[in-house]
C-alpha cells in the first residue's frame, strides 16, 4: 500500500528568543551555536500532529532560543504504530524543519546579528540514534529486572 498524505496545516506554536548580554567573544575563536531536536506526534483520527522543538539554551553563545512548529497531516489511511511513528520523526519532521530554520535566520537578523542558518538535519539519524538508544535501555532494564 503506497501512503500518502497532504500539509493541512504548518503553525509556529512556541518562539523564545533572548540576547545574551553577558557573552563576549573570544579573538580568533569560531562562535558555536549548540541546539537540541526534539520531536513528538499524536493521532487524531486520520490526523497526525507533528510537533519539531529546537532548543539553544547554553549561556556561552550570543543568543539562546527556543522554536516549536507544529504540522497538521492528513493521511489518507494511518499506517501501523511504528511505521506512523517512522513517517513522523522523519519524514513530516522534515517538511517542517524548514519553516524552524527561517525563524531563527529570521530572529538573529532582526536582532542585529548575521543570520544564523542552522546546518542541515538528517532525521533519519536522529531516529535510528533514538531507536539505538531506546533499545539500549530496554536492554538494561531487563538485565536489571533478572538480577533481582
């Protein structure tokens, strides 16, 4: 079965954005900016709810902020569980990261600095690393569960 589904909708549902006045930059030294990716859904009938947060909150960088965006789709039938949740992490948190990158280009510029074009994300990774991580920790808990 081919799925498809369509855009219903694309909203920014969370933006923070703050000017560290503390931070001086060091000569010579290349500024890096550290964020984090989170990405959750629900289901709504034939609805899926994708919400992509990225968070930048360490005090040794110009800026911190903090963007959420969520996308509305409709699917024409709902897969099954895990690979509903493979469509979402990966493939709708693509659709969606572009919108996340030109708000935060958008945010620095507006605060009088250069642009800041957050790098290329390759959700399949983050979701294959997620997944690494989880089954991980599954491992653990059963190994801690039999030593009982």
């Amino acid at each position: 079965m081919e799925l498809k589904f369509k855009i219903a909708a694309i909203k920014q549902v969370e933006s923070h954005f703050a000017l560290n006045s503390d931070f001086k930059p060091e000569k010579d030294k290349p500024i890096e900016i550290g964020y984090g990716i989170n990405v959750t859904f629900e289901k709504r009938d034939k609805m899926v709810n994708v919400v992509v947060s990225i968070v930048s909150d360490k005090k040794t960088q110009p800026f911190t902020f903090n963007i959420a965006t969520a996308g509305l789709f409709n699917f024409n039938k709902l897969p099954q569980k895990q690979e509903l949740e493979k469509v979402a992490k990966i493939n709708c948190a693509s659709i969606i990261f572009p919108y996340i990158r030109e708000s935060i280009s958008d945010l620095t510029r507006k605060a009088g600095l250069p642009p800041f074009h957050i790098d290329p994300v390759n959700f399949i990774n983050i979701y294959e690393e997620q997944k690494k991580a989880q089954a991980k920790d599954a491992g653990k808990k059963k190994k801690a569960a039999k030593a009982r």
